[in-house]
C-alpha cells in the first residue's frame, strides 16, 4: 500500500456527500483529489495533503497533526501534510476538506504540458 486508501476512501466520501465534482490522478507516490482541474487535497503515506489558503498557513500549523508540505524538501507555503491524529474522527477531516475547498476557487491551476 503506497498510501492510506482508508483515508481516501472516507475523502471519497465525504467529496461525494457534499456533491463536489472530482478527479483522481495518481501523484507524488499517493492520490490527488482534483477539483476544477486543480490540485485540491490528497493523500501520500498516511497523511492528508491539504492545500490551503497561503495566507493561513502558518497559523494552520498550530492545529494536531500538521505541518508543512516537506515533499520537495522545500517550504511550499499554502501546502501541509495532517498526520492520521489530526484526521482521526469525521468532523476533523470535514475540517481539512472544507478549508481546501474554500481554497480552491483562489488556487492557480498548474499549466499543463
């Protein structure tokens, strides 16, 4: 298992619940969750990626579980990784989600190639 498919599964769900039209691409040894062609949350390891609005990003880091996106072993402001104890009942990870999706109408699609 090269990433948490409980944990997709349950943003699967709650994606679906909350009507929101997305796309699934592998990526970054997890899965993307893709919502108007742009990267909106994911899973890698065990851990949610969240992108989120930059300009909370650092006070996001207060909240259990996150921290700063270390995939590319450069800060990438806006991105975090939620370990499973942030994530760990349905109203902590509708918290995440939510946060990405209010984000995503402000988020830059990447440029495709």
């Amino acid at each position: 298992m090269a990433y948490d498919e409980l944990l997709a599964d349950r943003i699967r769900a709650e994606l679906k619940r909350k009507s929101v039209a997305f796309e699934e691409k592998k990526m970054m040894g997890g899965i993307t969750f893709m919502v108007d062609d742009k990267m909106c949350m994911g899973v890698t390891k065990n851990d949610l990626m969240a992108r989120v609005d930059p300009e909370s990003h650092e006070s996001l880091l207060e909240k259990k579980g996150a921290r700063t996106m270390d995939f590319t072993k450069r800060v990438m402001k806006g991105y975090l990784f939620i370990e499973p104890i942030g994530v760990e009942t349905d109203d902590e990870l509708d918290y995440w989600l939510s946060l990405c999706l209010d984000f995503n109408p402000k988020a830059k699609s990447s440029k495709k190639r």
